[in-house]
C-alpha cells in the first residue's frame, strides 16, 4: 500500500474514508469476496475520478457520467471484473493487463494496485488527457495509457496476461485474442449497445478460448475510432 500511503500523506484519498468504507461494506454483502480487491476499493478516493459537482455520490453504487456521453462504472461491477481479472487468492495473478476504455481511469487504478503493470486505452482525447494527468497526479506510475483505437489493442506491449474492455462490443476484437498471452484470460461485457450486455470472461487455453457467462450487465458501447 506503499502508493496510496503516499497519497495520503498528501491528503488525498483521506477525506471520504467512511463513506468509502460503508460503500465497501455494501459491496462485501452483496458478494464481493477477494480481500485485496476489497482493501484497494475501500482506500482509492473515486471522488476524484468523477466531476466536482458529481463527487457528493462517488461512493454511491452507481455509475456516474464523466462527459462525453461516458461514464464511470459501478462499484460493484469495478469490483467484480477486477475479482475476475485477478482470479482467486490461490491462483497465479496476471502481472500485466490490457484494459480497453480508460474513461475516468478509476479501473485503471484499482488495478495498478494489484498488478504490476497497466496498459489502457482511451479513444476520447479530453478523456485520455484527464485519467492520464490524475494517475500520474496519485502517483500510480505503472499505468501507461494510450489516446488510440482499442479494437487494434496495443501490440507493442503484448502479450497480455489479462485484457479488461470496459465498453461494450458485439464480438472481440481479433487483435485482443491475438495480444493475449497463452493462459490468459479477457473479462469483456458482450451485446449490443443500449440493450444488457452478458458479462463474459474468456479463457486462452491451448486448446482454443472457452467463453464463460458471468453477469448481466450494461455498458456504454465499444465503438471504433479515435476522437
Ligand atoms: N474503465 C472506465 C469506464 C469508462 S466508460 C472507468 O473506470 O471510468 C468506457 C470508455 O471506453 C469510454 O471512455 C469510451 O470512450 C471508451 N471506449 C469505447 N470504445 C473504445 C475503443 N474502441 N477504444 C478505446 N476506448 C474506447
């Protein structure tokens, strides 16, 4: 926790500590199990990832608009793909991960907690301009984001251990299969746009990907491009 001890010193992520931790109370009885998915959660200021004027509900249950017609995700939905990048306490953890829509960064940063290198990418310039000034403002320096199209992934940085889409697309991308590294996994919301989307995670395994449906959920859409 040597990252957000440092922070705190700065007296950030200090200040909303017991709205925080009720939200992460919720969080916990409505299944959320992993310990360090829960301890990460419940010290990561989200007040910061939204705008001033939304960040009276950061530590509501519910996705925020961050603007562009984008919005920050549920905690809940943060903690279970987080949950589900990272596996169980007893199973290897990906040290490098992939996640395609930075939006406000909060996902990001969960995970640079818990992985040793974040990889993201954010087609909306004002939104990659802000996530990467406040990462590097928490001074969580093990992500890297990019303004680019997620559907070509980021093929100098591969192979992956895990991918994360953060939007929602109809199909996976071919390009993120072939980033993934053997043994990896891609935890991605799957449907159309304004309709529920099956949260989806899919094994790389050598004999081929095995899919497997998580929850319902909603997602703003995977879309193709750069802006
Ligand atoms: N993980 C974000 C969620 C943001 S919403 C968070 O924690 O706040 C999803 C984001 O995906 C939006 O910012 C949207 O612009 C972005 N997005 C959608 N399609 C994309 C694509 N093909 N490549 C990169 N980013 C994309």
């Amino acid at each position: 926790m040597s990252k957000l001890g440092r922070n705190d010193l700065l007296g950030i992520g200090f200040t909303s500590q017991r709205r925080r931790d009720q939200l992460l109370d919720r969080l916990q009885a409505e299944g959320v199990r992993h310990p360090e998915v829960l301890r990460v959660m419940r010290n990561m200021p989200r007040h910061l990832f939204v705008d001033e004027a939304m960040a009276n509900r950061a530590y509501e249950d519910c996705a925020l608009p961050i603007g562009f017609g984008q919005t920050i995700s549920q905690p809940f939905i943060v903690a279970r793909m987080t949950e589900a990048i990272i596996g169980g306490v007893n199973e290897v953890r990906p040290k490098k991960v992939l996640e395609i829509g930075t939006g406000s960064g909060y996902q990001a940063a969960i995970l640079s907690m818990l992985v040793e290198q974040v990889y993201s990418i954010e087609r909306i310039e004002p939104l990659y301009q802000r996530s990467s000034a406040l990462l590097k403002k928490l001074q969580l320096d093990n992500v890297e984001i990019l303004h680019g199209d997620g559907t070509l992934g980021w093929p100098d940085k591969a192979p992956y251990d895990a991918i994360i889409v953060t939007a929602a697309p109809e199909d996976v991308p071919d390009a993120l299969y072939e980033q993934l590294a053997e043994g990896g996994r891609i935890i991605v919301p799957l449907g159309k746009a304004g309709s529920v989307q099956r949260l989806t995670i899919i094994r790389k395994t050598e004999d081929g990907l095995e899919p497997q449906e998580l929850e319902l959920v909603s997602f703003v859409p995977f879309l193709s491009g750069r802006n």
